[in-house]
C-alpha cells in the first residue's frame, strides 16, 4: 500500500510515519507534503496512491483547497484537531478521521476501514463525496449569530440564542419566541434568520416557522408523507412539514 502525508508539523508527520510502518512494513510512504502549494505540485505531477492523510490546518491554508483543485481520486483519512462540528461533518459524510495526537489503536482501526472500503471503492463517487463533505465542513466554520438585541417597550433586551425556542412570520412580521414564552419582534425576515443562525441547533420547519431543536415537543405521522409538529411554548398554529421536507428534518433530530 502506497501512503502519502500530507502534514505541516514535522513531530506529527514523523510520528504517523512510524506508526503506519508499525502496523506494517510493507506500507510504502510515497511523500511527506507540509503545505496546500507543494501538494498541489504534487498532485500535478501526475503520482498517485492507495491512501491519503491530511492534516487540515496547513502552514498556507486549508487543506481543502488541495481537493478544490484536484479532486480526491484514493480514499482520504483526516488528522485533525478541529472542533466537534466539524468531526461530525467528517462522521455524517463517512469520511474517517484522526484526533491528534493519534494513537496507534486508532490508526490501525482506520486502515481496517479503508480495506473494507477500498473493495467497493468509485474514484469518481468518491470525489463528489469528498465534495459534499467539504461543503459541510465549510458550515461547520462558519460563525452564527449568537444573541439578537430586541425591544422589550423602551428597553433594548439581548436575547442569547440558547433562549430562543423559535421564530416565526405573520402579517409580513418576524417574532422571535423565547424559551419562556415572551415574544419580540425582529428585523430579520425568516430567509436572513435562516442564514444567521447555527443549522445544527435549527430548522426551517415550513415557510413560517424555524424552530429550535430544544422546542420540538412532538411529532406526528401526517397524510402524504407530512409531518405535524408541535412546539413549546405552543403556538396556536398548526405547524407541517411537508413530505420533501420530512427526511431532512428527522436527519437533523437524529444526528
């Protein structure tokens, strides 16, 4: 098996030489790249291997900037410190990856995956997969609104985001529903809210109503494929997801 690291902390790269070479001999390391530029080069030459690791966070960018350029044709294992989001972009996509610092039981884990992997493995599915993941990764760094300044009569009241249950349009007004039941209108419409706020935590239900995970109470098999959901606090609306909508929504309540 041919092996190439992509790696820009020399301790890190060396150590995973080492391990790979202990789990077995045979394993061949066809390079160790330390920036997006020099896997580029790389990668034009034409050289190709079984298996690739990259760490994310490179001394001149992103690793997938590599992969914008040139799509990912051997299966990818990410070494990486990032955040929980982000483990869970990588999880959700089937994209393994390692938590430095990285241990060998692990490492020896992962190699099983991609032998089992490798046997059905499409270089051109998995791009697009590679893709799509890098898409969702994009997500996971974004930064999200996290409190919205409202007016509660003469006062300006910050509403923390872990307060909102959720938000809601009627008569061409937003109002954003706090988790106690008090109401405030927005200057945002539901499109603008939508893209401000952390899409693990929310979902755009239907055309009125984002709600927030914690005010999901129930949920209801409805005709056509339609969900019906209730929230708290209640709403006296009766609140649908439609049936192109419904897989996307229980996803995101089974992540």
């Amino acid at each position: 098996m041919k092996a190439l690291i992509i790696e820009d902390e020399y301790p890190a790269a060396e150590r995973l030489e080492k391990l790979l070479k202990k789990l077995d001999s045979r394993i061949e390391i066809s390079g160790v790249l330390e920036s997006v530029e020099s896997a580029k080069r790389w990668f034009k030459s034409g050289q190709t291997v079984d298996i690739i690791f990259s760490d994310i966070q490179l001394s001149d960018g992103l690793s997938f900037q590599i992969f914008e350029d040139f799509p990912a044709h051997s299966p990818i294992i990410f070494t990486t410190s990032y955040d929980e989001y982000a483990i869970k972009a990588f999880k959700v996509k089937s994209i393994d990856y390692l938590l430095k610092p990285i241990k060998l039981p692990e490492l020896e884990e992962a190699i099983k995956k991609y032998e089992n992997f490798k046997q059905d493995f499409s270089p051109q599915a998995y791009a697009q997969k590679v893709e799509s993941m890098l898409d969702s990764l994009e997500m996971s760094r974004r930064t999200y609104k996290t409190r919205f300044l409202v007016k509660n009569g003469e006062q300006l009241v910050p509403i923390h985001q872990e307060q909102v249950a959720y938000f809601y349009t009627a008569n061409e007004m937003s109002c954003l529903v706090a988790s106690d039941g008090r109401q405030f209108l927005v200057d945002y419409n539901l499109e603008e809210l939508e893209s401000m706020i952390d899409p693990l935590s929310f979902f755009r239900l239907n055309r009125q109503f984002i709600g927030r995970i914690t005010a999901i109470q129930k949920i209801y098999t409805y005709f056509n494929g339609k969900l019906k959901v209730e929230l708290r606090p209640e709403t006296a609306q009766e609140i649908m997801v439609s049936r192109e909508k419904a897989p996307a929504f229980k996803a995101w309540l089974d992540e």
